[in-house]
C-alpha cells in the first residue's frame, strides 16, 4: 500500500500547482506579466492572420503571366477556425476558477460539473479550432501543391491558433494563482 503525497489534496481535479513557476521570483508583477504576455500572444495570433488576409484580398497575378488567375483567396472557411478559438477563449476565461475547484460557498455539486463542462467545452472548441485550421492548411493549401506564398495563408492560420491556444494557458496560469485581487470579506 502507498501513501499519497503530502501535498495530495482530494478535492484538486485536473488542477496543475506549477511548482517550478514558484522557483522564478518576479515577486508582485508575476500575474501582470503573464496577463501582458497573454495579451502579446493573442495579438501576434491574430495579426498573423489578418496580414494573411490582408495579403490574400491584394494578391495579383504573376506580371509576365497577367492571365494567370490567382489560384486561392483566404475565404471564409478560412476564418472558421479561429473564430472557434476565439470563441473558446472567451468561454475559458469566463469560467470562474474558484466554482472550478469545487471550493465552498459556491453551490452544490452540479454547479461544479456545470463549471467543469462548459471549461471542457471551451477547451474544445480552441482544439477544434486548431484541429480544423491543420486540416484546411493540409486540405487547401498543401495538397493541390500551391506555391509558397499562397501556402502562407494556410501556415498564418495554424498559427493563429496555436497562438490564441497558448494565450488562454498563459492567461488561465496567470489568473490561477492567489494574488492581490483576492479579498477576505468575512466578518
């Protein structure tokens, strides 16, 4: 027989302390700098493919071919996958933390696992966000065997994604530790 660890807690579900984030001593400004670069990632997503877009509205024929159509466009089932993201992200960090962990004072028990669903399904959508924009790079863009700088669209949208997706951990990490936004109001 095992003993649990000392530090076990029965009540933690799916609920990761980051210990090694303890280790680097960014004293008061840890929250406010996981929330700027949260900030920064999200940004840089969407830019990536707006710029993307943007490219593809005023893409033109090569000039020594002006009969040449221009092969792909950034449609909208281009924007799809991230909106999908973008929609994730919002359901992710509406979820209250503390009605996450299941702490007192917050309900029975089905608001718990109300909480934990809608949190897996915003986790879901992000994934699917980026499932679909790895399928529509692959499916649009790489198999008809498009030059490289139509593929850019489809590589702007994987990254788009991926970078909204580590937007929320950085910010769901950020926000999960106790900090000087949380107040005692008992009496």
């Amino acid at each position: 027989m095992s003993l649990p660890r000392s530090d076990y807690d029965p009540r933690r579900v799916c609920l990761n302390p980051f210990p090694f984030l303890n280790k680097i001593n960014l004293g008061k400004h840890r929250r406010a700098l996981g929330v700027y670069l949260a900030g920064a990632l999200f940004s840089l997503g969407i830019w990536t493919f707006f710029d993307a877009a943007i490219l593809s509205a005023h893409a033109h024929p090569p000039y020594n071919e002006p009969d040449y159509p221009v092969p792909v466009h950034v449609t909208f089932a281009d924007w799809v996958p991230g909106l999908c993201s973008l929609f994730g992200i919002l359901v992710v960090n509406l979820i209250d933390k503390d009605r996450v962990r299941g702490e007192d004072g917050f309900g029975d028990s089905r608001a718990v696992w109300r909480a934990r669903l809608i949190l897996f399904i915003g986790f879901a959508l992000m994934a699917g966000g980026l499932a679909g924009s790895v399928a529509l790079l692959v499916l649009k863009y790489v198999i008809p065997g498009y030059p490289e700088q139509y593929q850019y669209y489809g590589y702007a949208n994987v990254a788009e994604n991926v970078s909204l997706m580590l937007s929320a951990i950085v910010l769901w990490i950020a926000n999960s530790g106790s900090g000087e936004y949380e107040y005692n109001l008992s009496i």
